[in-house]
C-alpha cells in the first residue's frame, strides 16, 4: 500500500532552521507531483510549497525565499528546507502525493514544526 513518511519536525527558535524529509511508498515516485501543506491550529491546511516531476516548483507567498522544496527520486524522498523560520510558521505540516488532479492525493501522517519567538 501507499505510505508517506514524514520526519524531521520539531521545535525552534525564530530565525532558525529545519529540513522535513518525507519518504514514499508503493508509488512510481517520479511521475508525481509532491507537496508539503501545514495546518495550524484553528486553521484551514494550506498548501507550501509543490515540486512536478519536471522539478517545477511552486511556493505559497508566505514563505518565499525562505523554504526550498526538492525531490531525489532514487530515494523516493521529497524534502523541504526551511529557513529563517518565523512563529507564525507553527504548524503540523503535511507531505502530499498526486498523479493528476482527477485523482485523490496520497497523504502522511504529518510532523509538527513549533516555531518560538
């Protein structure tokens, strides 16, 4: 079956670093597009940040220039480094998984990022 592992959350002062690796499963890795959303608290799952298989990427305005998100397809791992981390970026965040948009995603567990001020 399909599995997205997330790892590499945690908690971290403003202004520091954090590299989220999710690992996939039971999926032809390298024709998907993957994507890392968040959820904060009380809030809608927003979408982060998109990589295609092309390696075209696509990032929410908010965190521009801060994160970069790319794939190693021979490890069937996407990841997600993100910098000058701000308390606002406080979230569980979640590794998605999609062949094409008339299909459902495949998503992870989620890992929690808590960003202090």
């Amino acid at each position: 079956q399909v599995q997205l592992v997330e790892s590499g959350g945690g908690l971290v002062q403003a202004g520091g670093s954090l590299r989220l690796s999710c690992a996939a499963s039971g999926i032809i890795f390298n024709v998907y597009t993957m994507g890392w959303y968040r959820q904060a608290p009380g809030k809608q799952r927003e979408l982060v940040a998109s990589i295609r298989s092309d390696e075209d990427t696509n990032y929410s305005d908010s965190v521009k220039g801060r994160f970069t998100i790319s794939r190693f397809n021979a490890k069937n791992t996407v990841y997600l480094q993100m910098n000058s981390l701000k308390p606002e970026d406080t979230a569980v965040y979640y590794c998605n998984a999609l062949r094409n948009p008339f299909v459902r995603p495949f998503w992870g567990q989620g890992t929690q990022v808590t960003v202090s001020s």
